[in-house]
C-alpha cells in the first residue's frame, strides 16, 4: 500500500519488456561445475558458507527482491520496483537484492532516493547491535552494517552479473545455492517481479520452503 492509501493494482499495468525473456546468443557460462573435482566443490561449498552467514549475521532483516535482470529502466516494472522500494524507505525496512543489473538495481534505487527525502531515517532504521567488524570479503563495509543499507548477495558469472551501484553492502558467492539461501534467509519477506529461469527457481524454492512450513514470511508476486 502507498502512502497516500493508494494500492497498487498490479492488474492494470502492461507486460514487462521482452527483454527480460530473451536468450543471450553467444553468451555461454565459462563455469562448468561437471569438470570440477570433489575437493575443488568443496572448498567452494565451505567458502560460501562462511562469506553468507559471517554477513548474515551483521545484518537487520530486510525485504527481499527477486526479479529479472535484463528489465530496463523505463520499464514499467522497473518503476513498480523503485516506488516499492521508497515505501520500504518511508516505513523503515531494509531492502536486499541480488546485487545485479534489472530489478536487483531498481529497488534498492527508489529506496536510498527516498532516504534522501526523509528528514531523518525511520527511527527502527538503527544499527543492530554486536560485533561491528564484517568478512573481509564482504564489500566496501567496515562499519556496523544500519538498516538504511540496502543489501546484496551476488553470484559470480563471467558475464551479466556486475556489482550494481544501488548496494550498500553485500557478499559474493560462487554458487547458486547459497546465494538463493543468503537472499531469503532473516529477511522480513519477498516481492517477485518478472524475470526468466533465475526468477522462477527462487519463487519455487520459497514457495516449497512455505509449504511445508519452513518459511512463514509474506510473498507478494508482483504482476
């Protein structure tokens, strides 16, 4: 619900760009996980585990944002995506993405524009407490990690998947699991825009986890 008592009406608005669903010719992942070695899985297995949770733990539960990665601004989800993320802003919830391009990007956007506006943060937007200090892979924090942070778990690919300008603070896993794991894990609930394979496994894997009572956080499909 907007500020002014307005809902959004997600009936109303028009399909997101093909663009979101359009293959990328050429583009072939470098990373071919059948060539590696049991030791080489696990190593990374443990590396992950370390990197997502010594961040986890530093971090207020945030609201979770799932969507594709190719949705250009001017897309009309793209805006959706920004103006939820100034509410998150106004009703002091942090925001957290996959750290890339598309709606990872949007959200976080509309959500540190609209901390510029406010006169001070939420007063729920403090610094948690405990240990200040952060993984050193985590990137560009030392500080205790506030809840006007916006927060980002990236996946490391050789193509599409930059760090996006929009997060505050965030970790870099290299597999998927645990990136999915680092994005819905303490998190206050999620929101899922349109978006390709990548958007639909992490819907599935919530939506399982909920029904069989592993995850009781609101879900909201956006469109």
């Amino acid at each position: 619900e907007k500020g002014d008592g307005k809902r959004f009406d997600a009936h109303t608005l028009p399909p997101p760009s093909t663009a979101a669903y359009q293959p990328q010719p050429g583009k072939r992942a470098e990373l071919d996980l059948r060539a590696w070695q049991p030791s080489h899985l696990r190593e990374a297995m443990l590396s992950d585990i370390s990197v997502v949770y010594d961040l986890l733990k530093k971090l207020p539960p945030a609201v979770t944002f799932f969507g594709g990665a190719r949705i250009k601004d001017g897309d009309p989800y793209y805006a959706i995506s920004q103006q939820i993320g100034a509410l998150l802003a106004e009703h002091g919830a942090p925001i957290r993405t996959g750290a890339g391009p598309g709606i990872m990007t949007a959200g976080p956007e509309g959500f540190k524009a609209a901390l510029k506006t406010l006169p001070k943060p939420p007063p729920n937007m403090s610094a948690p407490d405990g240990d200040s200090a952060l993984h050193p892979l985590v990137s560009g924090m030392t500080d205790a990690v506030e809840a006007t942070k916006t927060q980002g778990f990236r996946i490391k690919l050789p193509f599409e998947q930059s760090w996006s300008d929009s997060i505050d603070v965030g970790a870099e896993a290299k597999l998927f699991p645990y990136r999915k794991l680092a994005l819905y894990e303490n998190c206050k609930g999620v929101a899922v825009f349109p978006g390709g394979y990548g958007t639909l496994d992490e819907l599935f894997e919530v939506w399982a986890h909920g029904e069989v009572g592993k995850f009781n956080k609101p879900m909201a499909a956006v469109g």
